[in-house]
C-alpha cells in the first residue's frame, strides 16, 4: 500500500505541476515578464479554461490524499 501511494504521489505531482503551467496567466506576473502580457485574447477559449481548471483540482485533491495517506501510514507503521 505504501509503494502504491509513493507512486500515486509522484505521478500527482508531476501532473499538478503540469497542469498548472498550462493556465494562461493573468494579470501582470511571471507571465508577462518573459512575453506572456502580449497575448491575444483568441489564444484560449473558456471551455478549455473550465475543465482544465476542474482537472487541476481533480489531481491537487489526489496530491493531498496521497500525502495524508502516505503521513498515515509512515505514523501508525
């Protein structure tokens, strides 16, 4: 169970953190520092935003559960 949730948390976080660094930037940071600010507004529709949104969710709630099972486990074995 143990190995199974190692492998679940890094397969979770490498999704997290790929998932995060597909959403457009928005306002004036890291983004529009390196080019990001000069942006169409046809470069993303909102659908795409949406269920993006709702997979980076998705995999942060499977992140956490890991890690709280993985905290579990390591504290009553």
């Amino acid at each position: 169970m143990q190995l199974f949730l190692q492998v679940l948390l890094i397969v979770s976080s490498f999704l997290l953190i790929l998932t995060v660094l597909l959403h457009r930037g928005r306002g004036g940071g890291l983004s529009s520092l390196f080019g990001g600010g000069m942006q169409s507004s046809l470069s993303g529709s909102s659908v795409v935003e949406k269920n993006l949104d709702r997979i980076t969710v998705f995999v942060g709630a499977v992140w956490v559960i890991s890690i709280v099972g993985l905290g579990l486990l390591v504290k009553v074995g």
